[in-house]
C-alpha cells in the first residue's frame, strides 16, 4: 500500500473517519452511562426520602433511635450515603451512623414539586454529595426537613472507568474494522491491479491484447485499450507503407538523375550528379527517422537476445574471415523488450565497425544489468578512439576517417534506436586494447523459446 496510492488514500480516509467516530462513541457511551448513573441515584434518594418520611409519621418523635434505612451504605462511616433530619430552626434532629462527628450543610433554592429540592455539596471529607431534601409537617414537631444524600464521587469515578473500559473495547473493534478495511480495499482494486498485469504482459510482448475478467466498471477500460493497441497498429502500418512508398517513388528519379549526369562531364552534370548524391544521403537520413519515429510506438514485441546475437557473430565471422569474431553469452541474459529486427540493426552496427577496425579479433558478449536491463559489449583489438573522438562518431554524420567505406551514418541510427528504447550507448577503452561499446537495453519480464 503505497504513499499516494488509491488504496492507500482510502484506507486512510475509512481508518480516520473510523477512529473519530469510534471516540465520539466512546464519549457518547460514557456519556449516557453517566446520565443512566445519576437517574438511579435520584430514583435511590427519592426511595429513600420516601423510606424516611413513612418512619417519621409512624414513629413518636423524629428523634426516636429506631429511624433507620436498610441500605447498609448508611451505616458505613463516610461512606457519602448519609441522611439528616432537621428542625425548622436548622437544629439537627437525627444523623444517619454514616455521619460520624459532623453534620451536612444546608441545600439552597426553592422546594419544586412533591416539595423536594436536588442539588449538589461536600462533606467534610471533599466527598462530592447527589443530595435530596424534603420537608414535612409533623403535629407537636412543627415542619421538619428530611435530606438524604448518596456519593457522586462514587459514581464519576464508575463513569470514568467505563469511559476507559469502552475506549480500550472500541480501540480493538477499530483494529479488527482498520484490518478489515484494508483487505476489503486491497479487494476491492484487485481488479485494476489485474488490469494493470494485463497492460504490462501487453507491453511485455507476453499478449497480443488486454485479456482477462473485469467488472462492469473497469471492462470498458480495458475495452478501450485494445481499441487504442488496434488502432495505434494500423496507424504504424499506415506510417511504414507510406514511408516505403516515398523511399521507392523517390529513388528512382533520383536514379535517373544519376544516370544522366554521369554521362555527362560537363559543369552542369557534375553539378546535378553532386546534388544528387546530397539528395539522396539527405532523403535516406529522414527515411531512416521516419522509420525510427514509426518504431517507437510499438508495444508488445520482444526478441531472444541469445538467439540474435549468436546468429549475428556467425554471419560477421563469415564475412570477416580474417577478424576472430568470438560470442559470449551468459546464460541468464535475458530477453530484450523490443523489436528483433531493431536489436539486430543495433548489434549489427556495432559489430560491423568492431570487424572493420579491428586488428584480429573482436568478442561479442551479452548479459543481465541490474532491474530489468540487458547489457550487450562489443570489443575489438583496434587502435580505439579518445574520449574526445568517442563523443565526436556519435554525432549525426560525423566520421574520423573518411578511406573506411561507410557513410557515417550506422552509429547516428544506432544511437536513434537507444533512445527510441530509453536505453544507452557508451563508448570506452576496452580491455583487448580497442574500442568498447557497450549497449545498455530494456529487457523483458520473461521469455521462453516454446
């Protein structure tokens, strides 16, 4: 899943709307667990009160030592669960056995409805108190105030750790649905990435089109594609034909010129037969870019490295009978992702010069480069070149020697076909004491002679 990637961009997207909305659920939990906690803490207090009150009535005196409540909570020393009866003069009447050595503040505000009044206070141990009081009328006693109370603190700290249960519970949730998300996005572009491998098996000349079962939204996609590899073939065919149709329909004026002025020794066809000449080295170099142009458009060729080059150093070996052509190929070379007949015009080249300067021997070797590179060396025994004159043949008709036949142009084509191909010509001392040019060409992912 890599940076900048869909699924990578989807999967964070999911994984970041998912952790803000497992929070906001956490806190939403605790949040309505707290209000569930406080409702039974008033529904408890409003009990008691009710407890109390019904005592007070039946007992003698609001004093009488048998008020009690069965809550045991009420019993424990500073526990926060307390009650306190007290006159209307504010004296205290009676103190649950919870309260031991102090007695509650006083609520303020009005008495609502059913003549209760809520709110919150500390006792003396910074106890945060849910507090609830209630007043009645007892004949003899006059008016009376019953406030009971149960610990807050209790419950905020209850919330708190179900606060912090939830998000433990809901971060593992988030980690199985993040897990989730991601092989339901790896899933879900499974089909691009089979598109993907269809493309490149194309480009690697593996299939002659984008084949495979794709669903309805990426099918026309793939439909597209192999309209564009149809059409962008007929248009190179149409390209080759019509640039075959210019090299015959001008040649043969030309030859005819030719012709011509060379019977004739005058100026004018010494002139016409020199023009000529121009004309035609001149249409032969745009014949040979417009066919190079044509090429680089070609996808899905490949071509058995091995093969070519053994079959070129047996026919340079036969026509150079007095040059040692020697071919080495390692066994791991692998195929070259292009056109056969561009390889052979590359390597073709290049061995044809190695034979025509070399002195005895020229050694033709071939093998893997790196990621997905083809690394093919052409050595010779010659007299070499100079950095300077190396940089100089690769120019566009250049020649340091213009006795050797030759018009200049086999390594200018040479280097037009590396382009074409992202590859690379260099040319160094070489070991046997002469040149070395060294080719450097996309290979292919795999081929097989079946």
């Amino acid at each position: 899943m890599q940076r900048g990637s869909i699924a990578f961009r989807l999967f964070w997207l999911s994984a970041g709307w998912l952790i803000v909305t497992l929070v906001a659920t956490a806190f939403l939990l605790t949040e309505l667990y707290s209000q569930a906690l406080d409702r039974d803490l008033s529904e408890s207090l409003d009990f008691h009160i009710a407890s109390l009150v019904g005592q007070t009535l039946s007992s003698e005196s609001p004093a009488s030592p048998d008020l009690a409540l069965a809550d045991a909570r009420f019993a424990r020393p500073t526990s926060g669960w307390y009650w306190q009866i007290r006159s209307e003069t504010g004296a205290i009447l009676n103190l649950s056995p919870s309260l031991v050595g102090t007695i509650l503040p006083e609520l303020t505000g009005a008495f609502g409805a059913g003549g209760v009044r809520r709110g919150v206070i500390m006792d003396a141990y910074d106890q945060r108190l849910s507090a609830a009081e209630r007043q009645i009328l007892l004949a003899g006693t006059g008016r009376i105030s019953i406030l009971v109370t149960g610990n807050l603190s209790d419950l905020e700290s209850q919330a708190a750790a179900f606060r912090g249960q939830a998000i433990i519970v809901l971060g593992v949730v988030a980690l199985i649905l993040a897990a989730m998300s991601a092989m339901l996005t790896r899933f879900a572009l499974r089909p691009i990435e089979r598109l993907r491998e269809a493309v490149e098996a194309v480009r690697e000349g593996e299939r002659p089109t984008v084949e495979g079962e794709f669903p309805q939204e990426i099918s026309p996609l793939a439909d597209e594609v192999n309209e564009l590899l149809r059409s962008n073939t007929q248009i190179i065919e149409r390209a080759r034909n019509q640039v075959g149709n210019l090299a015959h329909g001008l040649k043969t004026p030309l030859a005819v010129l030719r012709n011509e002025a060379d019977a004739d020794t005058s100026l004018l066809g010494r002139t016409v037969m020199t023009e000529t000449e121009n004309m035609s080295r001149i249409v032969s170099t745009y014949l040979d870019k417009a066919r190079l142009a044509a090429r680089s458009s070609v996808v899905g060729k490949r071509s058995d490295t091995a093969a070519v080059l053994a079959r070129l150093g047996r026919v340079m070996a036969k026509i150079n009978k007095a040059c040692d052509v020697a071919t080495v190929v390692d066994e791991a070379t692998p195929w070259f992702r292009g056109d056969e007949s561009d390889l052979e015009e590359m390597v073709g080249n290049l061995l044809d010069n190695g034979c025509k300067w070399a002195r005895t021997s020229v050694r033709l070797s071939a093998g893997p480069d790196g990621a997905r590179r083809v690394r093919i060396v052409i050595d010779d025994d010659g007299p070499g070149l100079s950095q300077e004159d190396a940089e100089k043949v690769l120019r566009r008709g250049v020649r340091l020697d213009e006795k050797t036949p030759g018009s200049g142009l086999g390594l200018d084509i040479v280097k037009e076909l590396v382009d074409v191909y992202g590859g690379s010509l260099t040319l160094t001392p070489s070991e046997m004491g002469g040149l070395k040019a060294t080719l450097l060409l996309p290979a292919a992912r795999s081929g097989t002679r079946a």
